[in-house]
C-alpha cells in the first residue's frame, strides 16, 4: 500500500514558488488606473445627470399635474355656468303667472346664491318656492320684476349669471311714492323755516318703509299677485301718511302716521309669516332653507315689537310727553344690521338706491318750476329769471355728478356692504343724510326761488339757511359715503405718493368747501366780510354754490386722472391698485362678506364672456386672478 501511494504522488510535478522584489508601477499600469479613475468620475458624473433629469421630469409632472387640476376646476366651473346660463335664459322667456299667480315666495338667484349666505363648502339645497318670470304690466314678459329659479334653481351654488334687471315698475312707482312723501316733510321744512323734531322722524318713517319694501324685493320674487297688492297697499298707506307731515307731536296728524307705520309693520309681518310657513321645514345649516327661515322669524318678530310699540303711541293721549319716545322706539326697532342672516341682491340694492336719490332730485327741480309757473303765467321770463333757474338745475346736476354710483365704480369687494358690517351700517346713515339734506335743499331753493321772483329786498334768511345749510349737508354726506369704501393704492412708492396726493387734495378741498358753506348758513344779515358779499343776492349765491360743486367735480377726478397717467387701462391698474387705504382699512374685512364680494366680480368677468366665446379663454383666466388684490398684499407683507 505503501508502494502504491508514492507511486500516485511520484507522478505529480513538483511546484515552484518564485518571488519578486517590489517596485514602482510601470506606466503601462498608472495608465490603466487613471482610466479606472476616469470611467468612475464619468460614471457619477452620468448617475447625478441622470439623477438631476429625473428630479426635473418629476417636478415638471407634478407641476402639470397642478395645472391639470385646475385645469379641470375651472372647466367644472365653467361648465357650472353654462347651465346656469342657460337656466337663466330659459328663466328670462317664461311667463311671469307661471307655477300660478298666487304662488309662494322664492328667493331670487342674485340672493339665494351669494357665497356670503351658503358658505364654503355649504350644500346646496332647494328652495320650496315657484319662481316666475317678471311681468312688465303691459302684458309683456321680461326679466325685471326678479324671481327665483324654477325647481329649486336658487339653490345652485356658485355665481349666478343672471342678467342684471333694471329697476322694475312696481319698484319704480314706490320710488315716486316714497319721493312723493319726502317732498312733503320738505314742505313742512319750508314752511318751518328748520328742521323740526317731528319732520326728521316722519322723514326717517317714510325711509324706513321704502327700506323694508327694497329689503324684501330685493331678496324675494315679487312678480305674483299677492306681493303686487302687498306693494300696492304699502304705496296707498305711504300716501295717507305723508299727507299729515305737518302735523306736530301733539296733533291728530301724528296719531295717522303711527297708525301707517303700524299697517305697513304688520303687512310684513304678514308677508315674513308667509315666507317662514313656505321655508318652516327649514333644512341644514348651511342651507338657503334654513336662512330663509331665520331671516323670516327675525323679521316677524321685529314687525311684531313695532306694532305693538307704534299701538301703545296710539293709545297714548296727544299731549303726552312720551310721543316723541315712541318715535324713538319704532325708529330703532327698524335698523338691520347690513346682511345679518340673509344677503340681498347686492346690483338690485344698488341701483335702487341710486333711482331713489335721482327721482328725488328731479322731484326737487320739478317743485322748482312749479314756484315759478304762476308767475310766468303772467309775465315772460326775462334773462335774469332764465339765469336763475339754470343755475338751479345746474346746482342740482352738479350734485348729481358728485353722488357716488357704487354699482360699478367700487369694486366688490372694496364696497361698504361687503368688506365690514360696521362699515355698511354707516354707509345706510350716510345714504339717510344725503337724502334728507337734498330734501332740506329742495325746500331752501323753493323758498329761494319765490324770493327771487318776488323781488324781495334782501335775501330771506330761511332761504339763506336752508340752501346754503343743505348743500353743506349735502357735500358732507357724499364725502361721508365715500369714506366708507375701501380705496386702493400702489405699492410702488412714488406712484403711492401721487395717490395720497390726490386723496388728500380731494378730502382738503371737501373740508373747505363745507366749512365756507355751513359758515354761510349760520352767517347774521348784519354780518360783513366776504362771504357777506358772496350772498348779496340769490342769483350769486346760487353761482358760488355751483362755482363750488364745480371744483369738487374736477377734484374728485384728480384719482382717475393719476391713474390714467400711470396706467393704460382699468385692468392694468387693479393689477398695482392693491394696497388697502380708508377709513374703515384698519379693520378687519368680514371672510362671508369678502367671499360673497369675490363670487360678484367673478360674475362681473364671466358676463364678459357671453358675447363671444373668443372670451372664454381670457375670463377663465381672469376669473382665477380675483384674488389678485389680497393675494398681492398678502405676498408682500410676508416679504
């Protein structure tokens, strides 16, 4: 065995074992290093290039994912509203008896869908009652009287596209009413002298039935036949009332007033009652229902306390000190906080207002003519008397062009009624100044015109007052509303200052022009100096009167001038128009109330769209940018 194991290893080849001393490398090896060095560089060189591509391609995809995302937000929007396009076309052709003459309240598309009401994330729900089309009491149909959607329409969420009506006629023949009242409190002013007690608040009761017809047309179809006669008998109540404007606290006249407020109080009562029946099953809390409905309460119970307060002033004796308390009470019972529960038709509300102040202004020119025309039965006018009645009208439409016509030139959500409640309440005080110190103006100029025409000696002083007073007034209560919006300027400091500059000229240039006119109005006939010489007859005085108004017209277009200066057009300068400037900007807007202004202006800029569907593109991409006011200012004071 021994043998054959030495045999088998005999065989194999014996293994040799050589080594070498270390050297340096050679130049073929470092060679082929610094190609292995090269090709890993290379190799993390591509890796981060590929790396870095494949970030890029991911953000680039995220961020056309975005775009795609809101892409398709505004095609579901504006798929949205195209058919409230079309329901609202279809809603302009029916007839306004349809879903019956009698039919129940419904709450208009321009109220039931403010954002202001529902609320983010608010669902929508269906109204109860059956709109119809407004009729324009000639047979015809239009678009005017208002009404809500058929079918639950209202509810729809998002802006209503409905084309904004013109006032309607039933609206139009309460405003001659109303108009009709105001100019006989200002005959009892003429015949005073002053103001009295009881002609303010016979005044402010005759305002505040126009506000509550203009509350509920403006949030309410109107158009059947049940709020006609509501309407109807508010006019005839109004009417009767105004006739006993003369009355004193004391008098038989006073206990007539009370009465007609007390009937006006309980037909909408009546009229509130009905609407919380059609709405009493109410819904979710976000719902219109359940807006409706708490509106509804809160305004029958608030008519309820006024008939029962204006019912104890009836039973009062005349001569009762508390009389004037009464008024007091009624009075208060009346005021709203601007859009409490329910919002209203913001254009509607508008324009109403401004109808209002126009019919009353034309009312005063009528009353002027209506002075001279017994004299000029008998003699024919000569160049003086022309003279005089042009400066009248003139005076009355240089206030005309002074009064601030919210509807379009405020934006939204720069409006009073839509950035604060605060700020809406005292743009209602100031709307209720303007309109009684254009009423005491109305009655100064009537005085003044039959002074004129009667060739008095000196320039009454009742006349003198009352003009001079009124136009003070007048001039205050327009500056006043204005300051209740909120004014925008650049952030660009140089195009800043010329703003400020511009503002301020105007509200120095207010200031003064009141300061001289109140002056003029409490000036003594014994008085002298220059203002005395400004009065030393009535075509005069109605010269500076205009010469004043003039400037304050060219004033209050010192704003637009620098803007035109600055930019090419309105769009380009809201895009620099965006810090916030006015009274009311230290405060904090309201979020449903700047909501509802926002879903206005969106409405604003899709009616842009419905003439021409080219349109469509650029208003889908304006309507993104209604943020741009705050987003701007935001994203600077983060800076």
């Amino acid at each position: 065995m021994m043998a054959s194991s030495n045999t088998g290893l005999s065989g194999l080849a014996p293994i040799s074992i050589t080594t070498q001393p270390l050297s340096d490398p050679s130049p073929s090896s470092s060679s082929n290093a610094n190609n292995a060095n090269n090709a890993n560089n290379t190799n993390e060189e591509t890796l981060t290039a590929l790396t870095s591509a494949l970030k890029r391609e991911k953000a680039a995809k995220r961020k056309m994912y975005s775009y795609l995302v809101k892409i398709a937000d505004e095609l579901k929007t504006l798929r949205t509203e195209s058919e409230q396009l079309i329901a609202a076309s279809e809603y302009a052709r029916k007839a306004w008896y349809e879903g019956g003459m009698w039919r129940g309240p419904n709450v208009l598309p321009g109220a039931a869908t403010s954002t202001g009401m529902m609320g983010p994330g608010a669902s929508p729900s269906r109204s109860r009652g059956v709109g119809g089309n407004g009729g324009d009491g000639n047979g015809g149909t239009s678009a005017g009287e208002g009404g809500g959607f058929n079918g639950g329409g209202a509810g729809m969420t998002g802006p209503m596209m409905v084309p904004r009506a013109p006032v309607s006629l039933s609206d139009l023949f309460l405003d001659i009413v109303t108009v009709t009242a105001f100019t006989r409190v200002g005959s009892a002013i003429q015949d005073v002298g002053s103001i009295s007690l009881p002609s303010l608040a016979y005044f402010c009761i005759f305002w505040q039935i126009w506000s509550k017809e203009a509350s509920y047309s403006t949030r309410f179809d109107t158009t059947d036949i049940s709020s006609h006669l509501e309407t109807l008998l508010a006019c005839f109540t109004l009417l009767g009332g105004s006739l006993s404007a003369h009355s004193p606290f004391d008098g038989e006249g006073c206990t007539r007033i009370m009465g007609m407020a007390a009937f006006v109080a309980a037909l909408h009562a009546a009229l509130h009652g009905r609407v919380w029946y059609w709405f009493r099953e109410g819904g979710e809390p976000d719902s219109v229902n359940y807006s409706v409905k708490r509106y509804a309460v809160f305004i029958t119970v608030m008519n309820t306390l006024e008939i029962i307060t204006w019912g104890v002033g009836m039973w009062l004796p005349n001569e009762s000190a508390f009389r004037p308390w009464i008024f007091l009470i009624g009075i208060l019972l009346n005021l709203r906080l601007p859009r409490g529960f329910m919002p209203n038709d913001f254009h509607a509300a508008c324009s109403k207002r401004g109808v209002l102040f126009i019919l009353l202004l034309g009312f005063n020119l009528q009353s002027i003519v209506g002075v001279a025309s017994p004299y000029f039965n008998y003699w024919e006018p000569s160049w003086d008397q022309y003279a005089f009645l042009f400066l009248a009208c003139f005076l009355l439409f240089m206030i005309k062009l002074l009064y601030v016509d919210d509807t379009y030139s405020i934006a939204p959500q720069d409006h009073a009624l839509l950035y604060n409640r605060a700020a809406g309440f005292f743009f209602h005080i100031g709307n209720f100044s303007l309109l009684l110190f254009t009423t005491v103006l109305g009655s100064g100029l009537n005085l003044l015109t039959h002074s004129f025409l009667a060739a008095a000696a000196a320039l009454p002083s009742d006349a003198k007052n009352l003009v001079c007073g009124g136009f003070s007034a007048v001039v205050f209560s327009i500056a006043f509303i204005k300051s209740m919006h909120i004014r925008r300027v650049p952030t660009n400091p140089k195009h800043e200052r010329m703003f400020f500059v511009a503002y301020f000229t105007q509200f120095a240039g207010v200031l003064a022009v009141v300061f001289i006119t109140a002056r003029m109005c409490i000036l003594q006939d014994a008085d002298e100096g220059l203002l005395a010489l400004l009065m030393q007859n009535e075509i005069q005085m109605l010269a500076v009167l205009v010469f004043f108004a003039l400037v304050l017209i060219l004033m209050s277009w010192l704003d637009e001038a620098v803007e035109l200066n600055l930019y090419s057009d309105a769009s380009e300068a809201s895009e620099y128009r965006v810090q916030p400037f006015g009274f009311w900007a230290c405060l904090k807007g309201e979020e449903p109330l700047q909501l509802e202004a926002l879903a206005l202006e969106r409405n604003r800029a899709a009616r842009l769209a419905q003439g021409s569907p080219l349109l469509g593109s650029s208003v889908m991409s304006f309507s993104g940018s209604f943020y741009n006011s705050m987003g701007n200012l935001n994203a600077k004071e983060d800076v």
